[in-house]
C-alpha cells in the first residue's frame, strides 16, 4: 500500500474531486490530511503559479465549539479557504475513491496558538517564555487537545495521528517574530533538553499536586547545569549520565512522563472508534527508547495508541534498521513507516526503491512519503504504483 502525507490546500487546487480522483487513478490509496497546524510557507513544484504561499496555523477543519466547552483555548481557524470546511469535502471526496484518511494533528507546536494563549506557553528555567508551544502541563491545554481529536474524529477517518505530543524543544521556534535563531552554543541533545525544560505556573502547580518531584530543586540543578555547560567549552555529559548522577533530575523526568500519561490518556478516550496513532519523533529522537527526555515513553505508548510510524527521513539504510530494530524490541505496535523524497536524501528513482525495499521487507505496515505538496510530478511518479501523468 502506498500512502501520502498532504496539506488540504495542495488537495483543493484546482478542486478535491481532480485532485484526489487523479491520486486515486495512480494507485495512492491512504492520505495523511493536515487537520490541526502550525503556521507553514511553502514552495509546491506542481502548482500552476509558482512561489510561495504562507498558510497561518490552527484548526484545517470547522471546529465544533462544543467540543471545547471544558477549557478557554478556542481553537484557531484557518482562513485560507473560502469553504468553511474543505477538510470535511477532502475526507468524503477521498473515502467515495476508496482512499483512506488519517487526521494528522501537530499538538503542543504551534506558534499561532501559543501566542494567543500565552499564560500556557512554555517557559523555561531563566524564566524566558517560547511563543512556538503550548505546555502540556495545564489542565486547559489537555483539554483543548482533547476537543481537537473528539473533533476530528466525528469525521469519517481511519486515524487521528498525533505529532508533537511530548514537552517540546526551545529551538524549534518559527514565525515572523524574533526573526533568525541563533543558538551556536547548544550543540547536542543533551544541551537542548537541559535549556528546554519547562518550569511554568503550571508545572509548578502539577508538581505540587503530584508529589513526584520538588520543581523548584530541579529548576535549580537545570539552571546550574546550563550555567557549567553552556558558557564554556567543557564537553556536556550525556543526558543519561547527568540524570544518573542529579536525582533531581531524574525525578523530573519521571514527571514529565505522569504528564503525557495524563495527555495520552485522555486523547484515547477522546479518540472514540478512530484509531490513535503516534509519529516516533520526539525528545530529540526518532526511535521509541530514546523519546524519554519529551515525556514519551514506550510503556505510555504500549497503554494507549493503537499503532505507530517510524520516520525514516534518511538514506542511511543502517540508521533505519537501528530505527524499526529499536521499535521491534521496545513496542508490540504495528509498525508504519514514513519515508522522504527531500532531494537533499533521494537523489533518483534508484535510490527511492533501494529505500522502499528495504523498509517494506522490515515493517508489517503501511510506507507513507512525505510529501505530496512538496514533490514534483516526476517524484510522484516514482511513488504512484499506476504512474502519473499530470496530478496538481
């Protein structure tokens, strides 16, 4: 089977019926629908008038406002289309071709979200507020993500799949705000992790209510770490061995983790009879043992999704069996793997295939390229098991 990551604007232009008729004609019978953003600029190779089209972040779909009545985030709307539901067209649209529709949900990134909200934006241990993610810390942000799949998947769709659900990185802010990042000095997973934990208000309220960790002492051992690594040369130890030697640490670590508990236990009761699935990327990492530093852990995954996707956005064939070997040993989940044609990694069909042979001999599941906005029509070429002609 051969599934495709888009957007609802790439389907809708010039119409969801041509497009996704054309996708299903080439023999792509699962699409990953964008239903909840963050803010993109994008170049799409097939469109008629090229350059770049900037999309704000939010809600793809029509939001029930019953679905948010338990926290004050009101969802966002995306303004791009002058349908008020394009998503709902593109899920009856591709269900009457026989394709498949997951929902794809990016959770705590989003810079328009956090901006507008932003007593629950992240905050971190020089108390320096992020406007790119939301922390899942606050009851009101479990809950908004709650009425995003409850939403969502009152539509007709096989999966809401879940990206970003962990407690997210500081470095991976965008928008128009401060302009170019600059952070030279923070230059491994360790760095990252130690200057991205979060001590916000509501941190500090869960903490107290759930007695796993004293917030404040573990604020203190990050800031003091932060000050030894991050201004002078000396090497930063893995995060592995400074949670070995801080307790505090790995106190807080283990918080982190009762929190996405709580977040992925609500979002499958939210979930209904759509499945719920989850993109191995998180914490700096990209395999499920070492999604640890975000909260996620293997055993949260095992309770509550019902499948996984194992990105594999690379060309090293040994990096990606380490990947799916990590996911065979640590998960009984179906194993989906996600698959790019970035140029910069696929160079030619040859080296696609080598790719797709490889992957499909090792995983029970479905192969997903990202993505079908972003490729020209000689990549989805490669991908279509019918070919293609012209697909917009």
């Amino acid at each position: 089977m051969t599934g495709l990551w888009t957007y609802p604007w790439s389907l809708s232009d010039p119409c969801p019926e041509t497009t996704i008729e054309g996708l299903a004609d080439a023999g792509i019978d699962h699409l990953k629908v964008a239903a909840h953003y963050h803010s993109v600029r994008t170049f799409d190779p097939k469109a008629d008038d090229l350059g770049f089209d900037t999309f704000p972040g939010g809600c793809l779909f029509d939001p029930d406002e019953t679905y948010f009545e338990r926290t004050p985030i009101d969802p966002p709307r995306n303004e791009s289309y002058q349908h008020p539901d394009a998503f709902a067209d593109i899920v009856a649209t591709a269900n009457d071709c026989g394709i498949d529709v997951d929902a794809w949900l990016v959770c705590a990134h989003g810079t328009r979200l956090a901006g507008a909200w932003p007593e629950y934006r992240i905050e971190d241990a020089f108390g320096t507020a992020h406007d790119h993610a939301l922390c899942p810390s606050h009851d009101e942000v479990r809950r908004y993500y709650a009425g995003i799949v409850r939403n969502i998947a009152h539509y007709d769709v096989e999966r809401v799949d879940l990206e970003s659900l962990g407690f997210p990185s500081v470095v991976h802010g965008h928008g128009d705000r401060f302009g170019h990042h600059k952070d030279h000095v923070i230059t491994n997973r360790a760095d990252e992790f130690l200057v991205s934990q979060c001590f916000c208000d509501g941190c500090h309220r869960e903490a107290r209510e759930r007695g796993i960790v004293d917030l404040s002492a573990a604020e203190a051992v990050v800031s003091r770490l932060c000050e030894q690594y991050l201004t002078t040369t000396e090497p930063t130890p893995s995060l592995s061995e400074l949670v070995a030697e801080h307790p505090e640490l790995d106190a807080l670590f283990e918080f982190r983790s009762a929190v996405i508990g709580d977040l992925l236990a609500t979002l499958a009761a939210a979930s209904d009879d759509a499945r719920l699935s989850y993109y191995l990327a998180d914490g700096g990492g990209y395999a499920p043992s070492s999604l640890w530093p975000s909260g996620v852990t293997p055993g949260l995954l095992g309770e509550y999704v019902d499948d996984v996707t194992a990105l594999c956005y690379t060309d090293d064939i040994d990096e990606i069996d380490a990947r799916l070997t990590d996911c065979e040993e640590s998960l009984d989940h179906p194993i989906d793997a996600g698959l790019t044609l970035d140029p910069s990694v696929v160079e030619d069909r040859e080296q696609w295939e080598r790719l797709l042979d490889r992957v499909t001999e090792r995983i029970d599941g479905e192969v997903f390229v990202y993505n079908h906005a972003l490729l020209t029509e000689t990549q989805l070429d490669w991908v279509a098991p019918n070919g293609v002609t012209k697909l917009t």
